[in-house]
C-alpha cells in the first residue's frame, strides 16, 4: 500500500521539531583522556602566572593562559604522602588513613584512582613519584625513577608515549600522572647560576641570610626544571594529536621546604596551583573558587560519565562549566607532625588553632646538617640571639599564638596576624565553632591522640612534655 504523501510530510516535519526541541547539551559529553602533572615541594607562588619573580616558568604560564586556574586550592596537609593520598582517593586524611608522612592509620578498603578510572575504560598510570598505597595500583610508566627524591638530569617522555599508545590500541581511555621528583630537596639540579641571589625576592616571613638567598636559588633552579618537563609532556601531546581531547591538570603540590611552608599549616605550605585545560571544553579563566585534592578524582568520575562516588570530595564540573564562581563553602586543614594544627579557611579568611603550646613548630629535620635546608634556619637562629627583627620571626614561626587569623587575600605570607583586634573577637569565635562542628562531623579528633594519655577517669597527661 503506497503511503499518502501529505501525511509522511506531517510527520517529517513533526519528528524534525522533536529533533530541534531537543538541547544540544542533552547528548553526553565525550569523556576526556587525563594528564595529570604533579610537582614536588612547590609552593603557589613559584610561578610566573602568580607573580614570581625569581623562577623562570614559561610552559606553566602559557599552560595558565589556556586554562582554567584555580587560585585557591589545597592540600589539606603540606607534606608529600598525605597530599597524594588525598589526590588519588578523594578522601580527607582522617578517612584515606594518611595524616601525615610519618602518621598513618588503618583504613580498610579505601580505593584508589585506579579503582575509580577503571570501570569507566581507563588505563591509570603513573611515572615517578608514588608515595601511596592504597588501593589498586598504578601501571607503572617509565621515565622518572619509581622511587622518590632522587637526582636525574633529563626526564624523557617515551614511556608515557607508550603508555598511551597501549591505551589506544586496546580502545581505551588514559589517565596518566607525571609525578616528577623536582624541586625537592636535595635541590641539586638545574642552573644556580642563573641567578643573581642578591637580588632575589625573599618570601616575607624570611630572615634576610645567604643560606635563604642559595636556597631560593637552588628551589627556583629546580622549578625551572619542573618547566621543562611540563613543556615535554604537553608537546608530546602535540604530536599525538590528543591535546585537544585531553584534560590536563597541573598541581604544584605543597610548598618549599623551608620554615612555615612544607610540613605547617600555613599558605606558603598548603595552598597549590591547580591548572586545568580542555581545550573547547573549559574557558581559560581565573577562579576564586575553594577547591581540595580531594575534589579531583570525584571530578574526573563525573566527566568520564558516573554519578557521586561518595567521596570527600566533589565533583568541580559546575566551575569547570563556568556556571559559577563558588564551589566549597570552606577549606579544612590539618597537620599532627611535627605539632598538631588545624585550620579553617572561609570568605579569605584564615583561622588556624595551634593548642600544643609548650612545643616548638618547627621538625627537627631543620636541625640535620644533612638536609641544606637546615643552613638557613641555624643561620636564623644564630642571628635571632643578637637581632630583634630576627627574633620576632624565629618566634612567629616556633611559637604561633593558640589561635591566628590571617587575610590570606591580602597576605599570602601570613605576616599579619589580626586575631589582637578586637572587632574579630566574632569571627574567631564563628570560624571556631564551624572549626570544631566540622571536625566532629568527619570524627577528627579535637587532640592529638599520640600526644596524650589517659590516665585516670577524666585525666591526660601529655607526653611531649616529657
């Protein structure tokens, strides 16, 4: 039976209006490779696109150029395993088991990103530096050395083209990790020479010695290295013909080694770069937005299609998407070695409580004459003896008062403590309780429990003092 013609174009007509009516955002997104780029004791302000002016950092800031930067983000504890722990399981310390370097405690089951990506069609693999244990592990890619802190002159990118070669040929995804080993101490590497360490810009919280000047140098010669390989890596994504369909986040990880930095609870240790770009995907933009470690692997589970995995952290699509400008309400920080710390950040202000006050806030790593970052600090000691602006800032650093409050916004460094005035005395006390609220929510416990002993109904006693 032949069709009537009239009403075979009715209904043409009608299925294209369904078609048109459809929103062109209805049909699923692509799901991205991802290249993750991780740096090692690097500090936010290390870079050009933030303001340095002693590293020489130009893949990184055109990297910043085309992609989204997040200016406030954080690793909730400045020191190496924790921070990657919190990357690769999207769980705050106290829930992924890692508190500290040298603190962990049992926490059965915990994923990793491995677990998460897998499902979803990826190959996950890291070259580098590890410093993490959970979960299912990592493929291993060559190019930096498995282990970590080592010296090498030249980070070459064949085993990551082969990495992504074998994801290709089996018809999946990749999710790769460059965890490189720079600039962490022994800060032996790159140009020193370069730079002229009198006219270097010392941090502001820093006493003016040569030690600090070599140590700058040294620091930003490794930073410089970090560069090259971030220049490396997205060029061979340039002649693989991925970058446009690859996701690349950088984190600078947490600050230098150096007082008030890695292993505090301060801005120079714990905020860090994070850049993304997806090139037609992600506008480059600047963000004020709060973000954490944890918040990344809960975003890769959403590009790549899943729903909430759960986590602590979540999903940074909304930013991504730039559908806005907030995504936490505030950041939590923590730090139980070498003192017990915590702090919270909201609105760019920063509270942090320091209740161990009859120990001093420095790790006695800063004391071996083993480490060169142990030259400047005893040349700031001996200068303390004799110099009251020296002093002050030995001071600020061994001895914070229990509670600080920082503009962070206006002062990176935290020099400026305004908890003395009295117009805060309200917002230390709100930021204090929201503090503690949240610490109960996630079962941090509001002492440190290896500092203190029960002894007696009601009674600790604690042990650091002894």
């Amino acid at each position: 039976m032949n069709a009537n013609p009239r009403r075979l174009f009715v209904e043409l007509v009608a299925v294209a209006i369904i078609i048109a009516a459809v929103p062109a955002h209805a049909a699923p997104a692509e799901k991205p490779n991802v290249l993750i780029i991780i740096g090692d004791d690097v500090g936010y302000d290390a870079f050009g696109s933030t303001g340095s002016k002693f590293a020489r950092t130009p893949a990184i800031d055109q990297l910043a150029e085309e992609s989204l930067v997040f200016d406030r983000f954080y690793s909730t504890v400045s020191q190496c395993a924790p921070c990657r722990a919190e990357l690769y399981t999207g769980l705050l310390p106290i829930n992924n088991g890692t508190l500290a370097n040298a603190r962990k405690i049992a926490r059965p089951g915990v994923k990793s990103i491995v677990d998460h990506l897998a499902p979803f069609g990826y190959n996950v693999g890291l070259t580098g530096k590890g410093h993490f244990n959970k979960g299912s592990k990592f493929t291993s890619i060559k190019g930096f050395p498995a282990g970590a802190n080592s010296s090498i002159v030249e980070f070459k990118t064949d085993g990551l083209r082969d990495f992504i070669r074998k994801a290709q040929g089996a018809g999946r995804s990749f999710c790769a990790v460059i965890g490189s080993i720079h600039a962490h101490h022994p800060w032996d590497l790159g140009k020193v020479d370069n730079f002229d360490q009198a006219s270097l810009p010392l941090p502001d919280h820093w006493i003016d010695t040569p030690g600090a000047r070599e140590a700058l140098a040294r620091h930003a010669a490794e930073v410089e290295e970090l560069d090259d390989q971030v220049r490396a890596s997205l060029k061979l994504l340039d002649e693989l013909r991925l970058a446009d369909n690859t996701l690349v986040i950088f984190l600078s990880e947490q600050g230098i080694a150096m007082p008030r930095a890695k292993w505090s609870i301060y801005e120079h240790g714990n905020r860090s770069l994070c850049l993304m770009r997806w090139p037609g995907r992600i506008t480059p933009r600047r963000t004020m937005a709060l973000g954490q470690y944890c918040d990344i692997v809960p975003t890769l589970i959403d590009l790549a299609g899943g729903g909430d995995p759960s986590l602590d952290g979540f999903s940074l699509r909304p930013v991504l998407e730039n559908k806005g400008d907030t995504h936490r309400e505030f950041v939590y920080l923590s730090n139980v070695h070498p003192t017990w710390q915590r702090a919270i950040i909201h609105d760019g202000w920063k509270l942090v409580w320091s209740p161990q006050r009859d120990l001093k806030h420095i790790w006695n790593n800063f004391y071996s004459k083993s480490k060169f970052f142990s030259v400047p600090w005893a040349e700031w000691l001996e200068l303390a003896e004799f110099n009251e602006a020296g002093a002050t800032k030995v001071k600020h650093v061994m001895h914070p008062r229990e509670y600080e409050l920082y503009r962070i916004d206006d002062d990176f460094y935290e020099t400026k403590d305004l908890a003395f005035n009295p117009e805060n005395a309200e917002r230390i006390e709100t930021m204090r309780t929201d503090l503690l609220a949240f610490m109960e929510k996630i079962g941090d416990p509001t002492y440190d429990p290896e500092a203190v002993a029960p002894v007696g109904k009601g009674k600790r006693v604690d042990k650091n003092k002894h």
